[in-house]
C-alpha cells in the first residue's frame, strides 16, 4: 500500500514519543505539519526558523531514528519553515532547508546551499541535502550554531543576547494557551478614582505592549478589589487586537509548580525555552514566589530576556515592591524598573457602577433604594459584592420573587463573612430603640425630639464601636444623614459619658448587650 506524508509522519511520531517527555513531546512535535512525501523524502512544516534550529541542536538523533524505521536507510528529511503568513490575498511563504549533516560531509563552500522560497503547496521541487541512515547527519551552515548555542543558553546569567526569536513567525504559538479568561475585559472594568491610575496604564500597555515605559507593569492592592481582571483584561485586549502575539498569564503558585515539576523531570530547559516563547507574560501573586530562591532564579532569567527583547511583563502583587519579603534584592530592583500603581476599595459612587454594570451584564433589574443599601452595605471589596448580587440573582430566580430590601438584607447575612456588620445595624437600632421606649423607625426620622435624638446619637456610637461600617454609611442607615452627624453624635455621647454617671451607666448596660451578641 502507498503511503503518504501523513500516515508516515504519525508513524514517526509513535517513535518520537516513545524517546521523549511528554512535555517536550507536545511543545516541539505536536506543532509539526507534514507537508509532502516525496520518494524516501519526507517534507515537515515548522512554524519558525528557531523551531527549526531548536529540532536540529536537541532532537536530531530522534527524527533520524524515526525517519530510517520508517521509511529506510535511504530516509531523508526537510523542513518547510513558515516566514510569512499571507492573508486572504496571498498565500503564506515558506523557506524550505533541509536536515543537518555533520561537519565532515558538509558539502565544500562553493556548493549553493540547500534554501528556497516558495509558496505553500508549490510542487516545485525543493533543493534536498540526504538525511541518511548509515549514522550519518547533515548540518545546512556553520550559521545556525550561535543562534542554537544563544537559545541553549537562554537561562543562563547573561550578558544581553540576540534575541533567539526574532525570526519565528507571526503565528507560530497559536496552538499554546494563553490561560486567559474571556469574560474580562475593560469594559466591564469598571473605572473609578480607586483604580483609574492603574486602569490607565494598563490600556496603554494592552495598545502597545513592550513599547511603552510601564515595563514591567506592576498592579498592587488588597484582597477583591480587581487586580486579577485588569491584568486579564490587558491580556484580552492584547489577543484581540494582536493575534500574532503569545500572551500568557499564569499564578506565581503554578509557576512554581511547573518549575518544581522541571527540575523533577530534568526537563528545566524546556520549562524555560517555553517561557522565552511569551511575548506578554502576566504572572499574577508574585508574593507567593517569596522564599523560593531557585524559582525566583529562574524568574529572573525569564524576566531578564523577556524585558530585553522588548517584550511585556506585567505582575499583581498584595503590596508594593518595597514591602515584599523574601525576595532577592536584584529581582525587587527589577520590579521597579516600570510602572507600579495600586487599586483601592472603590468608594460609593464606583461600588454603585459596579452593581449597575452587572445588573445589565445579567439582564435583572433591582430598585435603585436595594442598589444604595448594597452599595452602602459592601465596603470592602469588589469580590464580596458580587458575591452578594449572585446570591440576590439566584434567591429571585428560585423563589421567583422581585428583589426587594428584605431579600438584600438576607443576601447580606449569608453571604458576608463578617456578617456581625450588617447584623448589628439593626440589632443596636433594635436594641436602643428598646432602652429608650421608641419606635425603630424614628431612629431614622426627621424628628428633632430630645429623647429621639438622644438615642439615635447613643445607637450612632455602638455602630460605630461595634460595626465595620464608615461614617459614611452609618449616616446612611440612620435615614440618610452625612458622616458630619455621626462624627457629632459619637463626640456627643463621648462627652456624655465622661460627664454624667447617669448616662454612663446607661452606656455600659447597653455595652453589655451587644458585646454578648458579637
């Protein structure tokens, strides 16, 4: 039966797999297009001119193994590499070599070199150096051995190389996963003045990657507050307006992970080669690369040839590069080469955005008086409103009710970890109510009444005492009033204390009641 390039190829991959890892397996092989099948010629397409020198210097005794099992002694190999695309006007160009052969068959120098350019799927036939079976290889030029050595040595303390990719194509890694999630992007990045700095530059950065001064861009800030979306988001951006480009993002855990795996599989030149593939690396937690002093080793070379090459480093972090501990001093150096900006906790009118811009993302409508209790309610980060706007989808849904304030305060009481915050509100406003023999309602009343003021000024100073709320939406709770009225009932009661027995008595059995229920 008659074989073809195909069959013959995955004949030849049986083989390759057998004598690799798998990892290398799937990076160097995997990407392999048979091309034609030419006699005992059998013509591969490789995605870049650096593929093909990186086969040549660490797999040639494999594919010649490979080849001579399956098509015999006379077995002969070329490589079709891609150096141009095309587009829907012209089909994509590639540069045919052939195999290596070593230096003592080389042919003499006035021999024309093996290499022509020729359109994909041209039956023109192509100038072949032999691939043989007898033990021997073929070497196409002494040109190519810097360049391997360069790639070979790419991890290494450097003095700045050549950039080794120079020469791959346009879309050579479209078969590598950037591990981006497409649901971030900028415009459900909500901007705000706690994040508009960082939101800034990392548009900049996704318009014009490696190019700009904010290299490496570094994000910082607390738990929820959107470093995770902004970087993916840049990365999104990157992909959409740059296909060609190979973004990854990963965690500084799987980072390590990888690279532990490396070393456990003696496979660390391959770990490193693929992060030399990236032209934007977004590693996301650097701190938890504190301590590790082989993985911060490897991170350094990667950032070093990534950031010399031009190409695009961006990283989140808990703190600023001053505060992170158990780094090296030269990595900490390098982090502040580029931009670093932070995200704070979004304040009222940003927070009020978010729920809005999910409210439409989800197609639900909830009153604008649930949407300031919210907005008022969650003030520590991004991640714990949205949590409690899914638990307010899904309670809906369920029970197939409107969302309602009633249902808000539910939402707040399940979801919020901390969920004394939202409870005690209404237990002190309960409980003082009670004291002083009134209604909860005129709590939050107009009313100038004596007796009223004086208990909402006493339920203003335990929310303050024994809530996480700020000034600000205290005075929301109580009716809408601004900080400035808590600030006064809180000094009010203060000094009512330090002054009046009677009241300070009062205080502390009050004390006593909302310490026991905290």
């Amino acid at each position: 039966m008659q074989k073809d390039c195909r069959t013959v190829w995955a004949n030849c991959l049986h083989v390759i797999r057998a004598n690799v890892g798998e990892q290398s397996f799937r990076t160097w092989f995997e990407p392999i297009v048979p091309v034609a099948l030419q006699g005992a010629l059998l013509i591969i397409q490789v995605p870049s001119q650096f593929f093909y020198e990186w086969l040549e210097e660490h797999y040639v005794d494999v594919l010649k193994k490979a080849i001579v099992q399956e098509l015999g002694p006379d077995g002969q190999l070329e490589y079709s590499i891609v150096v141009d695309q095309g587009n829907e006007q012209s089909r994509p160009r590639t540069v045919n070599l052939p195999a290596a052969r070593a230096a003592s068959q080389r042919p003499p120098a006035n021999t024309p070199t093996a290499a022509q350019v020729r359109p994909m799927g041209s039956n023109q036939n192509p100038a072949v150096s032999a691939f043989a079976g007898n033990g021997s290889v073929t070497n196409n030029a002494a040109r190519q051995a810097a360049n391997v050595q360069a790639a070979a040595a790419a991890l290494a303390p450097p003095p700045p190389l050549r950039n080794p990719f120079e020469a791959r194509s346009v879309a050579d890694r479209s078969y590598l996963d950037s591990q981006l999630n497409q649901n971030y992007s900028f415009n459900n990045y909500i901007e705000g003045s706690c994040n508009r700095l960082a939101r800034s530059a990392g548009f900049a950065v996704a318009n014009k990657p490696g190019t700009t001064s904010f290299n490496p861009l570094m994000i910082y800030g607390g738990v929820g507050l959107g470093k995770t979306h902004l970087v993916q988001a840049i990365g999104n951006h990157i992909k959409e307006h740059a296909p060609g480009k190979f973004v990854l993002y990963v965690s500084a855990e799987k980072f390590t992970n990888q690279f532990i795996e490396s070393l456990r599989n003696n496979s660390v030149q391959d770990f490193g080669n693929f992060y030399l593939l990236v032209d934007i690396l977004i590693l996301d937690d650097v701190q938890f690369l504190a301590g590790k002093d082989r993985t911060q080793e490897m991170f350094f070379h990667v950032f070093n040839h990534l950031h010399q090459a031009g190409k695009q480093v961006i990283m989140t972090s808990d703190v600023p590069p001053r505060e992170l501990k158990g780094f090296e001093e030269r990595l900490l150096s390098r982090f502040k080469w580029g931009l670093t900006a932070d995200l704070q906790s979004p304040d009222f009118e940003t927070r009020v955005a978010i729920i809005q811009n999910k409210m439409m993302a989800d197609g639900i409508d909830i009153p604008p008086q649930v949407v300031e209790y919210l907005a008022y309610s969650v003030e520590t980060n991004v991640r714990e409103l949205e949590g409690v706007l899914i638990s307010l989808i899904a309670q809906s849904s369920l029970t197939r009710r409107e969302v309602d304030l009633e249902m808000a305060k539910q939402a707040l009481r399940h979801i919020i970890e901390d969920v004394e915050a939202e409870v005690n509100l209404d237990f002190i406003q309960k409980t003082v109510a009670e004291h002083f023999s009134i209604p909860v309602d005129l709590l939050k009343a107009k009313t100038r009444k004596k007796e009223v003021v004086t208990a909402r000024q006493v339920a203003m100073y335990f929310a303050k005492e024994h809530t996480n709320h700020s000034l600000k939406s205290i005075g929301y709770h109580f009716g809408g009033r601004d900080h400035s009225t808590v600030i006064h009932s809180v000094q009010t009661v203060s000094d009512l204390i330090d002054s009046d027995k009677t009241f300070r008595a009062t205080i502390q059995e009050l004390r006593k009641k909302f310490t026991g229920n905290k």
